[in-house]
C-alpha cells in the first residue's frame, strides 16, 4: 500500500504494474492533496498554513506537491517539523511552533504515524485552537476538526481480493493496483466547539458524514 506508486517510481503503470508487485493506492494523488488544501482554505479563508509532517516527508515527493499546490493556491505555506522520525516528544515540540510562525490553520500528512499517534496529532490544533485537516478518518474520530481521506478498508478488501488470486498463481504484474473511487469528507462539529469554529454552510453542507 502506497500513496501513489508511479510518483515514487514503484510501477510505471497502475493498470499494468509488471514485474512482481501490485497493491492498492491509498491515496488520490496530487489531486487528493490539493482537495485537502482547498477544503481547508475554504474553512479558513486567506490563513497562514502550517503543514505538520517530518523531516523525510516535507523533503520528499509528498512535501514537494504540498509546496507546489500552495503555491498554484496562492496560500502561506510553512513547515511544522516533527523531525526523522515521529514519536511524541515531536509533537511536544511541535506544538510550540504553531504559534512562533503565526499558524492558524494546520494540513497534517498523510504518513501512517500520524494514526499511531492520533490523539497527538489532534491536541496540537486542538490546544491552539485552529482548524486543521487530516488524511485519516481515524483523526476526526479521535476529535480532529475534518478529514478528506481513502476508505481504507474498502483498500484492505480488495488487498485480500490480490493476495488470493497470487495464491491461485496469477502475476502479480498482471493485476492492476487498486485505485479508490469515493473519498469521504468529514466534519466533526464537536471538535469545532470545543475550538469556537464554525464551518461556512456550504462546506458543512458538503460533507459525507458528519461526527456530532
């Protein structure tokens, strides 16, 4: 599972992988990411954006279409580093960066450690007090603000769907990677109590599924 295995030169084609790997894409690409940042700038119109990631991440593929896309936006765009590797002692320190660098709303990555650490990851806009967006429905439901992500069990399913057909000998170049087809945008109205926001009506009205 990958965020998108032709950007980081994993296949060369999603419907024909080759050689000996396939998998599922969990994630929409840099159209996902740049819905995300949209979303968000919706909520918190002209906002100086904080982009909570590490090191690796910002310096990456991921942080190069996150940069691009602010740009493309017109948007304020810093980093918020959780340093090489994310532990909690990251967000601790990360934290004290929101408010040095003038953050008022907050785009959090999409790396896999930002769901071990959720509850982390939430309390940083949380106790700042700012809107943020995450990549993982996991996090609106630990209290953060919204989330425009992938069904990842519908992901998981048709991994196990792969995984059979290997076992019944099919290539595994010759199955298409998984791509997901609904991406589910998510409010929790809650946690913008908790922060004194509210969501502009047309936004609200968009959401799938809303977390009261």
């Amino acid at each position: 599972m990958v965020a998108d295995p032709i950007a980081f030169g994993i296949v060369s084609s999603l419907s024909r992988p080759g050689g000996n790997i396939t998998g599922s894409t969990v994630d929409g690409g840099i159209e996902m990411i740049a819905k995300r940042l949209s979303l968000l700038l919706e909520a918190k119109p002209n906002a100086r954006l904080g982009y909570l990631a590490s090191r690796g991440n910002w310096n990456g593929v991921e942080g190069a279409l996150i940069m691009g896309t602010a740009r493309r936006a017109s948007a304020s765009l810093v980093h918020i580093d959780l340093g090489n590797s994310i532990t909690e002692q990251a967000y601790v320190e990360a934290a004290s960066k929101l408010a040095e660098l003038n953050v008022n709303a907050l785009l959090v990555s999409d790396e896999p450690d930002q769901i071990a650490h959720k509850e982390a990851a939430v309390a940083i806009a949380t106790n700042a007090r700012v809107p943020a967006m995450y990549a993982f429905r996991d996090l609106a439901e630990a209290g953060g603000l919204m989330a425009y992500c992938v069904d990842l069990p519908d992901a998981f399913r048709y991994a196990a769907k792969q995984i059979a057909e290997i076992l019944h000998g099919k290539l595994p170049g010759d199955i298409p990677f998984f791509q997901p087809t609904f991406f589910p945008f998510i409010v929790n109205l809650k946690a913008a109590r908790q922060i004194g926001f509210e969501f502009p009506h047309p936004l609200l009205a968009r959401a799938d599924e809303v977390i009261e």
